[in-house]
C-alpha cells in the first residue's frame, strides 16, 4: 500500500531554483519509507488529494532526511 509525504519541491531540490527554496511537494512512499519518514517527524497521508491539501498554509522546517532526493517536511506543531 503506498502513502503519502510532504517533501521540499523538487525545483529547489533538483536544480536549486530560489524561488522554490520553502515550496512543497507531494512525494509517493512505499511501506519502509513511510516508516522512516514517520521517525523523521513527517507526516503520512492516505491520499494524494488528502497530502496536496496539507499544503497549503503548511509551516515546519525540512529534515535531513530524503526521498527522492528532496528534503521531508516537518510541520510545526500546534
């Protein structure tokens, strides 16, 4: 079953275009990556639809971690 993640877009992460330097991404996870980008503090969704809203108004930070080779997004709490 995949999943979802929010990662840093992949137009900064790629090709370091600044203007996307805070943009997100939606990535597809497989069953071990999601395990990791949990323990990461990333956060799991069950839907494409259901990631790409997280979106919008998202704030956090990015993780050392990467899929795809682009950094996870960790949102703030509260």
């Amino acid at each position: 079953m995949m999943q979802f993640t929010l990662v840093r877009h992949s137009a900064y992460a790629t090709a370091a275009d600044p203007a996307f330097e805070d943009a997100l991404e939606v990535c597809e996870i497989d069953r071990s990556q999601a395990y990791r980008v949990r323990a990461a503090g990333g956060a799991l969704f069950a839907t494409h639809e259901e990631a790409q809203a997280a979106i919008a108004g998202a704030r956090g930070h990015f993780s050392s971690l990467r899929m795809n080779g682009a950094e996870v997004f960790v949102a703030s709490a509260g």
